[in-house]
C-alpha cells in the first residue's frame, strides 16, 4: 500500500498526464487517490495544471475535513469522497470531460462496450448517470452507484468518472474510454455498433468482477 508521499506524487503526475493528454481543458476534471483506508489526496480548485506543485494539493477525511492544505479542495471533493466511501477496494478516481466521452454524456447515451478487450478494462457499457448540477452532494449521490461493477460512469451533460486500484490505475481506465467512445461514435457512423455475443460480454465481466473483488485489494 502507497504512503501519503508515494499517493501525492501519483496525484499530480496523473494530473498533468490528464492534461496533457487532452482529457480536460482549463482547469477543469479532478483528480484524488486514497491513502490507507480513511484520507484522500484530492486536487486543489481552480490551479492549473502545467503549473500545479506538490504543495497544491489538499489531504482530506472521508468526511470532507481538511487535514493538510491551505488550498480548497476541488468542487467535485463529494463526487470522489462518495466512490471511496461505497468501494473499500477504490484507491483512484479520475473526473474529467474527455471531449468523445463528454459527447455521449450530452446525448445522455451510454457508451457501448463494441470493442471486447474493453469489458475486461471496464466491466461493460458505461452507463450514463441522471443529470444532477456539477458538484453538488446529490451529484455524488446518484454516480456512484453506476460504479459497483464498472471502473467508468457517464454524468449527464457533465463528463466522466472513471474509479482504480490506484491513481494511474483510474487514469489509463479515462484513457481507455475516450479512446474506445472515439471509435464507438465512428462505429455509428458507419452504420452502428454491432453487439458482442452474450457469451463474450459474460466471460469478460466474470474477468473483470474477479480482477475488482480479488486483485485490486493486493495492489
Ligand atoms: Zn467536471
């Protein structure tokens, strides 16, 4: 299990990754990993990401009380805290509004899982929450129950949240679903998404619930 220092370090280098990589704009999207059972390392509101520091960030309880930080901690602070309270096994989470992923999240449309690698990745579809306003209580309230078994959920009109065994974990699960909800919306054009067999997509979540209940909790 990481210490506090080995979770910060991850926290800001997946933030800067996330930024790099197009996933957000601005100072938009959020980032928080888990440090032993009861802290968050969470990212600070409205500081930028080529210039954020070790020193940005805010270490918080699962009741949302500041530890360490004189920053605030970011708007979605309820949204994380509410995926490490449900999931024992959640040490990474990973809000951000991936411009393919954010398509979907307007058009309030699940994102098929059309290629079968990504049920493995994933655990399925990724289902597309009710809209409720950014960074409210009854947000965090209604997402994380679409993330018992699947590591990514839609926000209506909002974006994605994407949940790990870790950090980075978290982060390559954002990637994965940008890149795949990229393809799916080509896929529509060209006639739609043909679904996997039953079989496939049963064999592939079996995986992925073992990996969840049995795996990440090693980590
Ligand atoms: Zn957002």
């Amino acid at each position: 299990m990481k210490d506090l220092a080995q979770v910060q370090a991850a926290v800001l280098a997946a933030s800067k990754t996330m930024y790099k990589r197009g996933l957000v704009e601005g100072t938009a999207g959020n980032v928080s990993g888990r440090v032993g059972t009861d802290r968050v390392v969470v990212t600070p509101s409205s500081v930028g990401y080529e210039e954020m520091t070790l020193e940005d960030l805010v270490l918080v309880d699962l009741d949302g009380n500041t530890i360490e930080g004189s920053r605030s901690p970011t708007s979605e602070k309820a949204l994380h805290l509410e995926c490490y309270r449900a999931y024992p096994e959640v040490r990474g989470v990973v809000h951000c509004h991936a411009t393919y992923a954010s398509m979907f999240a307007a058009a309030q449309r699940p994102i098929p899982a059309g290629i079968d690698e990504f049920v493995i990745y994933i655990g399925g579809d990724v289902p597309c929450a009710e809209y409720r306003q950014s960074g409210s209580d009854e947000l965090a309230a209604e997402l994380a129950p679409h993330l018992q078994n699947r590591s990514a959920a839609l926000m209506a009109n909002h974006g994605m949240v994407c949940v790990g065994s870790s950090v980075e974990d978290a982060l390559n699960s954002a990637l994965i679903v940008e890149h795949n909800a990229e393809i799916m919306w080509g896929a529509e054009l060209l006639g739609g998404v043909v679904a996997l067999p039953e079989k496939a997509v049963t064999d592939f979540r079996n995986i992925y619930a073992f990996v969840r209940s049995d795996i990440w909790s090693t980590r």
